[in-house]
C-alpha cells in the first residue's frame, strides 16, 4: 500500500483490509459480528417479517460485507445507495436482508433462537457470538475498525480509534486486553471512543488486523521521520558549532591584538608569530583551515596548542597592563 497526498492513511489501511482473503467459517462470523454491531439496524414489522440492513459510508466495505454474507451464511443481500445531504452530499451504501437471511443472522450470532413451531425469540440485541480463537478476534478488530474505525496520518500524528457504543466498547475493551495492547478511551457527543496513542501500539494493531502492507508504511515513515529529525538536530548542532568556532576566532584575534600592543609580536616565538597573523588576518577560519595555510602544514591539535599558549600570554598582558593592553 501506497498512500498519497489525496488519499487519507486510514482509507489506505481500509482498502487493505477489504482485499484480505474472507478466512474461514468462524473469522468470517466474527467480522460480521463486528460490522453488525457498527453498522447493523434491526427493524421489525407485523406478521413475522424482520430485517437486518447495514449503512457503510464505503463502498468497498460494502462489498466485503455482501460476499462474507454470502459466503458464511448463503444470504443474498439488496443494495441501494442513499444520498445524505450532510457532508457535501456523500453517498452511502446500504445492504438489507430479507426475513429468512435476517433469521439465519440472528440465529448464527446468537442473537435469537426459534422454538419448536419455527417461532423466532429475540434474546440479545447485540451480537453473543463466542469469539475463543485468536483468529476470530482479529477478523472482530478488523471487522470493527472497517465500521467504525480510523487513523491519523503517521506523518501528522499517531492516533488510532474507534466510535462505539457501551457495549461494543466494552467488547473492544476486552479483546485489546486479550492482546496485551493498552488504549485509553473517553466520551464524545454521547460515543465511546477507544483509542491507541503509542506508535508502536498501532503498528502491532495493524498487524493483528493482517495490514501487513500498512505496517511496513508507517514504519517507513516513522523512520523518514526520525532521519528528519535527526538531521535537524545535526544541522542545529553545526550551527550552533558554527556560531562557538567565529566567537572563539574573534576573541582569539582580540587577544593577539592586545598581546601586539602591549609587547609586539615579534618578541613571540616564530610558530607563535605565524598563527597569531594568520587568526588575526582570518578571524573565521577554522582550527583546520589556519593549519593547513602554515609552512610546514599544522594539525588541528597543533594550531589549537599554539592558540592556547597565545591566550594564556593574552591573560598575562591583561594582568600585567590592563585589558586595553597598553602600560599606562
């Protein structure tokens, strides 16, 4: 997966998801279970007639949701799209299934059971299914994230959630537990909202979704994004080390200029002599670059002994004449 700069990281991720082979009988169950709870409506009519329909924002997910349907329990689901004329008009997907379908639904959930004259009884509103493999309860994550879920582009931030109601929030609760991933959650406009902060908590949830693809992107881009910084850092770093090297160059030229006054350079030993004019006439130059002007060449050590030495006979002069450097 590639995400570009018109397409969100979280609908990358999606898209991901919704190409995942359907798994077997029981993962399959478990993400219906999920999408039932986040976007299922159970409606009711007189004379038996009952209703399950699904209302999915995308399409893709739509898609998957008719072929697991299919798959697991042979329903034959109508689309329809409807038109809202909230948020520019976006076009929804919504799945219905007829009366048989909705029993065979309820029945797999274990959200009803029929007695023995074929009668339907409603036990739970939401969905029991038992969910003891590991499988299931990621094809339920996934399930749930593909309803419900979205993340923030790993580049701006890293924050992972889900809307849910109190009990599919209590549901998510659980399985996070089970996988050892601590989430935060809190209350907004009357929804839970379960949620991951740590990247390497989003990285490990994408992966137990099956996002392999998105893993290695935001791991990509999370070491894109700490080259980045480390460069910033190396850059202030020179910068700052820029700044320290003309201070020290200036203060060094200074000093010479008072030993000058004071004494004279030519009572300086002649290697002392030769950098004092060059760190006078080259204020700027670096430890390196005055080392390398001097005949013979000098190393870095060399020219900062030199410079040294001639800043210790600077702090003599001072003493001796004052930090104008001439005797009074």
């Amino acid at each position: 997966m590639r995400t570009s700069d018109t397409r969100s990281f979280s609908a990358g991720v999606k898209e991901e998801l919704i190409r995942l082979p359907l798994g077997k009988s029981c993962c399959m169950l478990s993400e219906i279970s999920a999408l039932t709870q986040t976007s299922g409506h159970l409606s009711f009519r007189g004379g038996g007639w009952i209703s399950v329909s699904y209302r999915l924002d995308n399409a893709g997910t739509a898609r998957r949701l008719f072929q697991l349907l299919k798959m697991r329990l042979g329903a034959a689901p109508k689309l329809h799209f409807v038109q809202t004329s909230q948020l520019g008009g976006r076009r929804s997907c919504v799945l219905t299934l007829g009366t048989d379908d909705t029993r065979a639904l309820l029945n797999a959930l274990h959200m009803a059971e029929e007695d023995e004259n074929g009668q339907l009884h409603l036990k739970h509103t939401v969905p029991r299914h038992p969910m003891t493999r590991q499988c299931c309860r990621r094809a339920f994550l996934r399930g749930a994230f593909l309803g419900a879920g979205t993340m923030t582009n790993p580049e701006k931030g890293y924050h992972f959630e889900w809307k849910a109601d109190d009990r599919l929030a209590d549901t998510l609760e659980k399985l996070l537990e089970k996988c050892e991933l601590p989430y935060h959650s809190y209350l907004r406009k009357g929804q839970r909202i379960i949620y991951l902060k740590d990247a390497q908590q989003i990285s490990d949830m994408l992966a137990i979704m099956g996002a392999g693809s998105s893993v290695l992107d935001m791991e990509n881009i999370r070491i894109n994004k700490q080259l980045r910084a480390a460069a910033t850092r190396a850059a202030n770093c020179d910068e700052h080390n820029s700044e320290k090297m003309l201070d020290a160059g200036q203060k060094q030229a200074e000093a010479i200029r008072r030993i000058s006054l004071a004494r004279g350079l030519f009572t300086l030993p002649p290697a002392l002599r030769e950098v004092a004019r060059l760190r006078v006439e080259n204020p700027d130059m670096s430890l390196q670059e005055l080392g390398e002007m001097m005949d013979p060449p000098v190393g870095k050590s060399g020219v900062n002994h030199r410079l040294r030495r001639l800043m210790e006979i600077a702090q003599q002069v001072e003493k001796e004449y004052g930090k104008g450097g001439e005797e009074g």
